[in-house]
C-alpha cells in the first residue's frame, strides 16, 4: 500500500481527494504479537503519506473483530472505489480486478458510507506549534507519561527565560509565547520524565544547533557555547538520580528519526513529524483508546534493548561535547532555523 502512495506523490494529483478507511483491530493478539503494535505500524505508515501528499487526504477508522483466517480467506480483501471504478486488491497486492459495472460500483459506495458513518477521524490535520503549545499548557504534568520518545533530547527542560530573549525571534505575540514556553518548562519540571531520543535527532542539534521545537518564524538556532551548555546539562541530568533520564535509541535496532510521540492521560496522542525542510508537523491523534497503545510500545523500548543505557549515552553527548569544542570547522549559526 505505501508503495502504491507513493506514486501519488506528483503534482499532477494535487486535485486528487483521497479518503482513507482503515481497520483496527480490537483482539489481543495479531501472529503472536500484540495488536497494539501492528495498529500503530498502520498509523505510522498512514501518516508518513499524509504529511508528504500533494493533494487532499483524510484518514477515518472503524474497529474490527475480524481474525485473521477470515481476512486471509477473502479472495479480495481491500479495494479502491473511484468515480467511475471498483479496484479489488489481494491481500499481498499481488493481483487487482477491475470492475466497471455501475451496479457493482453503487454496492461498494453504499457499502463504503455505511462503514464511514460509524467511523471516526483519525486526525483532523496538522496544529500549529503555538496551538499545540496550549494543548500541551492544559494538560496536567500529573498525568503525563512519565517516559516519551522524542526526535531530540528535551532540551527545553534546560532552557532559560535569557536563552528565549535571546533566541527567540521578534515576532508578533511574542511576549504571548514567551509566557506559554515559561509555563511549560515549569510544568515539565515538575515531575521526573525519561526521555528517549534519536542519533540523527541530536545531530541535528550538534552540528547546527537547531531545536525542532522551535520552527522556522519562531527562533534562531542555538550558538556553539549555548550547544556545548545544553549537552552538559544532559550528561549532568544522566548523573543525577532525581533528575530527568535522557536515553539514545540504538539506530541500529530501531530507526525512528522522522516521529516522536507525546502523550498526555487520558485522551491525548500528539505525532511530532518533520517535513522535507526539517521543521515539526504537530498531528494530534482523536483517538483516545490509541494512548494505551502508544504507551505501551514506548515502555517497551528500553526493557528489550532498543535504547542505550545511560553510561552509553553519557559516552555518546560527551564525545559530541568534545566535537564541538574542537572543531573550528562548524558553520556558524543562520539567522533562522
């Protein structure tokens, strides 16, 4: 299915409107693994085309008891219904039927609007950075998930009112923003988090000194002597035992660098996913029973090896310390991110 997105990438379907039905399945179990899982592969995959395609897509979803006998036993199990045609897919989408009978197409449209009419949206679209800064705002640091995966190390956690001042650009309501980045990072220190995080996030942030927080109208990228500051205080935080956990995904067990995901109990999964230029889509889920699932798959990355350990990263951001304070060769920071 991703395959076949991709060709829909051209601009020659920016007119196309695409309207996605999907299946989740409610069972405790998919070939030995759990559901949750395999739901949020669909997801991802799903929302990697949506931030990527030319034209209009919209993404509804219905649960399903269906076992996995029943699907594998439909001869056609997917299909494709478009203004004039009924395509029916294999469930290795190996072999497609055409149908052009208007009888046959009728069926699957009322079919089709049954199904959507008990759906429910996946996502309503991209947020805005400041409109999911006062979502974040709301909720209670009580509730947070005490352990997330992040495209970088939070380093906001470390982010002073002068570093705003002196980073952030002059903007209108930037006194607005100010006050809402203040009231979060206290919120966010509040409670002891893990934050799990990637290679090529951080060296995005090493090498030119971009927060992805941050997009490209709000702040400029962090200078050499802020780098080196920031870094330290992720090793000193490593250090100390009431202090935030910053782990490193090993890429080479799980590679993830395009998403993080914040979560917030009871209803809120918000995808943080960077586009072609680098700078943060904020995709709030509508799903509220999705936030177990997203919890759980976070929680199991460092108990099955995905991440290093805490010495390893220590190892890793002061390798990168000395990078920095060596190197005389790094660009200096742009005006903007």
């Amino acid at each position: 299915m991703t395959n076949f997105y991709k060709s829909l990438y051209g601009s020659s379907f920016n007119n196309l409107h695409i309207q996605h039905l999907i299946e989740i399945k409610k069972t405790q179990s998919y070939h030995n693994q759990q559901t949750n899982i395999q739901n949020i592969r669909i997801i991802n995959s799903l929302l990697s085309f949506f931030t990527s395609f030319t034209g209009t897509y919209t993404i509804n979803y219905y649960y399903s008891d269906t076992d996995d006998f029943e699907k594998f036993a439909t001869i056609f199990p997917f299909y494709f219904i478009t203004d004039t045609h009924i395509i029916l897919l294999s469930h290795d989408f190996e072999t497609a039927l055409f149908l052009s009978d208007k009888s046959v197409h009728e069926y699957f449209m009322k079919t089709f609007r049954q199904i959507l009419s008990k759906s429910y949206t996946l996502t309503d679209g991209p947020k805005s950075s400041i409109e999911v800064l006062n979502m974040m705002n709301l909720t209670k640091p009580d509730n947070d998930c005490k352990i997330c995966m992040n495209i970088q190390p939070t380093i906001e956690f470390f982010i002073t009112p002068a570093m705003i001042d002196k980073y952030l650009l002059d903007i209108p309501y930037k006194d607005i923003i100010r006050g809402q980045l203040l009231e979060r990072i206290k919120q966010l220190n509040e409670k002891k988090h893990t934050i799990i995080f990637t290679l090529d996030g951080l060296n995005l942030f090493v090498e030119q000194g971009k927060c992805i927080s941050f997009p490209d109208s709000i702040a400029m990228h962090f200078d050499i002597k802020d780098r080196i500051y920031m870094l330290s205080k992720l090793v000193g935080s490593n250090k100390n035992e009431t202090q935030h956990n910053f782990l490193l995904l090993n890429p080479a067990k799980i590679h993830t660098s395009l998403m993080s995901i914040a979560t917030s109990f009871p209803s809120t999964t918000c995808i943080f996913m960077l586009d072609k230029k680098g700078n943060t889509l904020f995709i709030p889920l509508q799903e509220n029973t999705l936030y177990n699932c997203f919890t759980d798959f976070i929680q199991t990355l460092p108990k099955y090896g995905f991440v290093y350990s805490i010495e390893e990263t220590n190892n890793i951001l002061e390798e990168k310390i000395h990078q920095l304070k060596n190197s005389g060769c790094l660009p200096s920071p742009p005006d903007s991110i």
